[in-house]
C-alpha cells in the first residue's frame, strides 16, 4: 500500500515537470514526445529542473535571486541524497539523476553557470566557454545519460557530439536572445562583440562556429538508439531551421526582434524528419 502511495506521489510529480516542459517550450515538447515512454519521462525531469533554475535568474527581478538560487540548489543536493523531495520538479529530477547514474559533477557546472547569470557581464572566451559547457553542454549530457541507459562506452562515444549539440543550441538562443540579453539583462555573451555596432562580418564568424557545431553534433545523433533518435533529429531540424533564418537577418535588426519559427514550419520539419528517420536515411 505504501509502495502504491508513493509511485502515486512520483507519477504526479512526474506530471508537473511534463506540464512544465509543455508550457514553457513548444519546440523542445514536440520533440521530447517522439522518444519511448521511460525516455521521455526522464527528460521532461531534466527539463524542469533546468527551466525553475534559469526561471530564477531570469525572471524572479523582484525578489532576492542569490537567496533563491542558493536554496534551490541545497535542495537539489539534497534531493539526490536522500532520494525525496516535497518539491515535485526535484523529486522527479533525483529520480532520474538516481536511476541514470548521472554524474554530480554535470549538475555541479550547470548551477555554476546559473549562478554567473546572476551577474551582468560580458564574457571573454575562457568564461563564455565555461559558461557555455554548463548551461548547454552538460544538459546534454545528462539527456545521452537517459538515452545510453547504462551503456558507458556509448556515452564516451557520443559525449563529444552530445556537447557539440548543446553548444550550437546555446549560441542560437544567444543570437534569438540578443535584445533581450544585452537591452534588458546586460550580458553579452560573444566576446568582443559590440553589439551598438555588431557587423556583418563578426555575424558571419559566429555563424561559422555555430555551423561546424552542427556538423560534429549531426554524426552523434546518427548513432543513437531507437529510443531517442527522432526526437533528438528533430530538436536539431528545428534549431537549424532557426539558425538558417537568423543567418538572413542583417546584424542591426536581431536587437530588435525576437525571432521564431512558425507551428506550421514546425509540423513540416517532424513529417519530414520521422520519414527521413523511418526510411533510413539518418
């Protein structure tokens, strides 16, 4: 009885970082649906524990943000160890931090990161590759830890493509993000980018970066198993897609606009990715 009580209470939490997942990002949702049931599971856990934390440094202006993050993240800790937790985005976040065996060290570097948002800066590269590795890069290693399910000498193979992914998901957001990052919340996160007079050139050189991430990240998601290829392709069908149609804007205009792609495109690149998927082709 108290077994069933308790798978209850893990399921309902479970909902909550699913509904979270579903509000918040309608491209990543879409995504995570195409993966079998325990992976998709896993990764709308990963996904609201990672989203409450940026939500804390990005958008709780009003209140105490150091105060918050910090207790955010003992609990965290917390959670993993003693393997509850009465906030439901935690428990379900330990559960699978627990099942995956996902390493501390990936969690550790993704709260550091957070926490360097708390603070206005602009980042040179020693600091924007750290910053990088920790909000992106380890995301995507805690989600190839659900999707290797135990299989080490896959993960060691696909580690480097994983971070690739991540990276080049990042810096897109960086580039959408623009206006917002350096108008509203004063970081930059391009290193010697002025953005009062962003060129057409440093455009090009981040986009070229941006490029040969896609190009490393596109061999790791050839490799992954049934149980997440799709969703994954998609994911960077979508980016890509995104990334093709800021590479059209001229650089003056990405402070001023945020820009998206359409449902409709969206729908477009699942048929088109679930065919080239099915018949082989990736």
């Amino acid at each position: 009885m108290m077994g069933d009580r308790l798978e209850l209470y893990n399921n309902v939490c479970l909902e909550c970082s699913r509904i979270t997942t579903n509000r918040y990002s309608t491209s990543f949702s879409l995504g995570t649906r195409l993966f079998d049931r325990p992976t998709r599971d896993a990764i709308y856990a990963i996904y609201g524990f990672v989203r409450f934390a940026d939500e804390i440094v990005d958008s709780f202006h009003q209140f105490n943000k150091p105060e918050l993050l910090a207790l955010f993240k003992a609990d965290t800790y917390k959670a993993i160890e003693e393997g509850i937790s009465l906030n439901p985005i935690l428990q379900s976040f330990q559960l699978v931090v627990n099942q995956y065996s996902i390493d501390r060290h990936l969690i550790d570097a993704f709260l550091q990161s957070m926490e360097m948002d708390l603070n206005p800066t602009t980042y040179d590269r020693n600091k924007i590759g750290e910053y990088i590795y920790g909000s992106a890069e380890v995301v995507g290693l805690m989600c190839l830890k659900v999707f290797c399910n135990g299989d080490q000498v896959k993960y060691e193979k696909l580690y480097q493509p994983a971070r690739r992914l991540g990276a080049a998901f990042q810096k897109i957001n960086f580039l959408r993000d623009i206006g917002e990052d350096f108008n509203d919340l004063g970081r930059v996160y391009f290193p010697n980018v002025d953005f009062n007079n962003f060129t057409a050139e440093q455009k090009l050189q981040i986009e070229a970066d941006i490029k040969s991430d896609f190009d490393a990240a596109l061999l790791g998601i050839k490799m992954l198993g049934s149980n997440s290829k799709l969703g994954v392709f998609v994911a960077y069908r979508y980016y890509l897609s995104l990334f093709n149609k800021i590479k059209r804007i001229p650089p003056n205009k990405l402070l001023g606009k945020r820009y998206r792609i359409s449902n409709t495109k969206k729908m477009l690149l699942l048929a088109s990715s679930w065919a080239g998927v099915k018949i082989g082709l990736i």
